[in-house]
C-alpha cells in the first residue's frame, strides 16, 4: 500500500438561484472533467440542479470553490449551495 494514499471525498450538492438555462451544468461537467472527478449533474423540477461528485479531497474542494463562483462567466443570480457528505 502506497504510504501517500489520497483521501477521496464524495458530496451532494444542491445549487439553487437562477441555475436552470443559462449554461450551469455544462459549467459544472466541464469544471469536473478538468479535474479528473466522478459524478453527475442535473436539473431538478424545482429549478434548482443536483450535483453528485466525487474524488481526490484537494481537486474536490477546488471544484466547489470553482461552482460556487464561476467569476462572471454566467449570469447567475442568488447561487446557494447546499453540501451534504
């Protein structure tokens, strides 16, 4: 066993604003894939989006600071998120 093993970290998140039709999951696929995480992403009845992802604890937290604020690149409106391990 590898003396440097990684932590993995899984969480469900819950966006909820303005996240429906304007691009977000796409902004959340693409974000993951860059860093190599597992998971899923949709739109929920209710106009908020689910995400599900997993992976390495550094690349997960990164991926959260980056949905939580994606600097302009969308127009989102009151962005809450919501984490759950």
């Amino acid at each position: 066993m590898c003396a440097t093993a990684m932590s993995e970290k899984a969480y469900d998140v819950k966006a909820s604003g303005r996240v429906q039709r304007i691009g977000y999951r796409r902004f959340v696929l693409e974000n993951a894939q860059e860093l190599g995480l597992r998971g899923f992403v949709r739109n929920e009845a209710d106009g908020s989006v689910t995400v599900f992802v997993q992976g390495e604890e550094s690349l997960v937290e990164q991926f959260l600071k980056r949905i939580k604020e994606p600097h302009g690149l969308l127009p989102l409106r009151i962005l809450r998120l919501k984490l759950q391990t």
